[in-house]
C-alpha cells in the first residue's frame, strides 16, 4: 500500500508517492510553470529520471500530468488503483484547525475560507485536492497543514496589540507558517546533536521564496516571525515582510491605490524583486550585486539585517540557542547569505567556520570548533511530516 503526497506552489507542483509500511519514496514527480515553459520531472524506482517541457499551466494538469506517469509506472505492480490508502494533501493556511484532519464537503468549504487571507498559497491547494478527488474519488484524502505547528505559540505571542474584539470577533491573531518544515527540522536537529528535542533551544530559519523563522523550545513553536498571514515577517522574494501599517494607508489614501493594488504590490512586486528591481530570486539578484549593482546590493543589505534581527529577536524568547538551522532553498544552498547572517551572532554563542560553510552540504554541522552553540543545514522534508500525518489520521480512523 502506499500514500500520496501533494505539495503545491503558487506555480508548480510537487508529488510524492509513499510506501505506507516504512516511508520510503516509491516515486517523485515536479511539474513548475512558473518560467513560462511547463517542465516536468518524474523519477521512481521502476525507471530512470525523466524530464521533459510540457503543455501544462494549472495544478489541476499537473495532478493528472502526474497520476498518468505514476499508472504508467507501477500498473503492472498495483494497476490503475495504484494500491493507494490515502491521499495527503499540504494546506499552507489552516485557520482554526489545530492537527491534520480527513477533507470532507466542510473542511473543503473552510480551507475555501481561509483564500481570503492567503491568496497566493490555499486557492492552488484547492484547485490540485479537486482534481485528485476527481481522479481519485475513493480514497481518503487528508488535509495536512502548515499551521498545525503552531498551535503551541502562547497568547502573548499569537495576540496582535489590538481592539480585544478585533481579535474574538474577525479571528486577528498570529499563526504562523511553513509548519512541516520546521517540524522536521526541528526533529533532525535532535538527531543530529545526539540531543533529546525536548531539551533543546533552536532557532530555525526556513529561507526559499517564502521566508520566516521560528523559535522551538523544547520541541514547541513558541515565536514566530510570520503572522495572520505569510505576508509579515521577514524580507521575501516577491513579498515584502513586515513594514509600517501605515504604509498601506499613505498608498491608498494619498497616492490613490487601492485595496487589491495594494495587496498584490505587497505579496507580488515587493521583496528583493521591489527593491532590487531585477528578481524575486536570489541568484540573478547576488550575481547584480557583484556586478555593482547599488539597488541589488541593498536588497540583499536589507534580507540580511531582517533575518539577523529575527534571529536575535527569537533567540531572546528562549533566554538563549543551542542551534540555528538554516533550510529551504537558499537556507540550504546559498553559503553566502549564511556568512553574511553569522557574522555578528558571537554574541549569541554562534561562531561560523567560513571553510565548512564553503564546502558542506546538508546535513552538515557549520560551527567552528570553540562554538558554544551549533549552527546546522538541514535538508528540509515536509514529504516526510506529511506523511506522518496522513498515516495518523488514517489509523486513528482504523481503531
């Protein structure tokens, strides 16, 4: 038996299937548009890698883009059921739920809910779990979310300074993100530092398109940067992280923008693609900036200074780190915004060995040898928390 696992983008989508008995990955599939050109991979255990450019612009394409190459690959194994015991599904804004539940007509119409408030992330979840019920009509899916983590933030740190109605009436509260994520990470540091997740102080910075950081102790989300939703926090790609509210309303009220050109220059046209005007990714803009270029050069000065801050910030809340985790894309890959992080943490008990930054790769142990506290990379596998989750609710429905 075996489990599949969606996880979408704004404009890309990514499958797992899932052996149900020891986790293993039976197969892994990549569809991403966001360049134009639709690229697919699949790779599974029956066949060599395939890549290929294909017609495909919406996630609903990419579920049976992917489910066709998944029959192709293991019918003669399973057939077309693929011997599937559930379908997980990662849901980035899950409001008011609190752990992974199995999706019926009314979770379905909540998560619809919750779209008003993360625009970029829930209506592409929404739009893949539709064509995998379509396609899949029999199988239990299960709704995994990236809040769920969260849970464990205390009042101080999920109530906004606002009207106490604001926050019993609209629902105004702090819920952070990119759960799966840290959960993981959060547990392979415990791994990694031969240390029990309960005892441990982390600081975990998970930098990709979307960026925030989290403050885990003893295995609890207990601060985080993002908030209401993934717009606050730290300094983006695309999105701006948290700025002055009355920006917003200087843009509307004196410079005649509106509520939804607001909203989409916020999450779309801001972050390193605003300051730098180059790109929301971080490579084109590095490679801008050693070549002289001034606003290049600023939008990386200011992703620096916001996660450094953050870093100091979470660390306070603990009364101290054990370890800082970078993950996710750039956390993982870009050793230079590691080096530019780091310099300045000595006083945090966080000292970085510049030749083990250069050349390791996760999972890998980046302090120097007089560090008081550890500074890790960690290969993120939100695959992997998903899976978890999924199994759970399908057991606990089993008895």
């Amino acid at each position: 038996m075996s489990i599949l696992l969606l996880n979408s983008g704004s404009s890309s989508l990514k499958a797992t299937l899932v052996n149900s008995t020891d986790g293993d990955t039976l197969a892994n599939g990549t569809v991403d548009w966001s360049g134009g050109t639709a690229r697919y991979e699949f790779t599974s255990r029956n066949r060599q890698d395939g890549r290929d450019d294909v017609l495909c612009q919406n996630h609903a394409s990419a579920v049976r883009l992917f489910l066709s190459g998944l029959i192709q690959d293991r019918s003669a194994e399973f057939g077309v059921n693929l011997g599937l015991q559930g379908v997980g599904h990662r849901i980035v804004h899950g409001g008011s739920f609190t752990s992974s539940i199995r999706i019926t007509p009314d979770v379905r119409a909540r998560i619809a809910a919750l779209s008003v408030i993360a625009p970029l992330h829930n209506p592409p979840s929404l739009e893949a779990l539709y064509a995998a019920e379509a396609e899949l009509p029999d199988v239990p899916h299960v709704a995994v979310f990236d809040t769920s983590f969260h849970t464990t933030l205390p009042p101080y740190a999920f109530t906004y300074p606002i009207p106490e109605r604001w926050t019993r009436d609209c629902g105004i509260r702090r819920y952070g993100f990119h759960g799966l994520s840290y959960a993981y990470c959060a547990g392979r540091a415990a791994e990694m530092l031969q240390r029990p997740l309960d005892k441990l102080r982390l600081v975990i910075c998970h930098l990709g398109n979307g960026c925030s950081a989290t403050a885990v102790l003893n295995g609890k989300s207990i601060d985080t940067t993002m908030g209401l939703t993934p717009l606050e926090g730290l300094m983006m790609g695309t999105r701006c992280g948290s700025i002055d509210p009355s920006i917003i309303l200087e843009m509307q009220l004196r410079h005649g923008m509106s509520a939804t050109e607001v909203e989409t220059t916020l999450n779309r046209q801001s972050g390193l693609l605003g300051v730098s005007r180059i790109s929301g990714d971080l490579r084109p803009v590095q490679a801008a900036a050693d070549s002289g270029n001034i606003q290049a050069k600023l939008a990386l000065e200011i992703y620096v200074h916001r996660i450094r801050k953050a870093i100091g910030a979470l660390t306070v809340t603990m009364g101290g780190v054990d370890a800082l985790i970078f993950t996710a894309g750039v956390g993982e890959h870009a050793n230079f915004i590691r080096e530019q992080v780091c310099d300045g943490l000595q006083c945090l008990g966080l000292k970085l060995d510049s030749d083990r930054n250069a050349s390791l790769a996760p999972d890998a142990d980046l302090s120097s040898s007089t560090s008081p506290g550890r500074i890790l990379i960690i290969h993120t596998r939100e695959d992997l928390t998903m899976f978890r989750e999924v199994l759970k609710v399908l057991q606990l429905e089993a008895g």
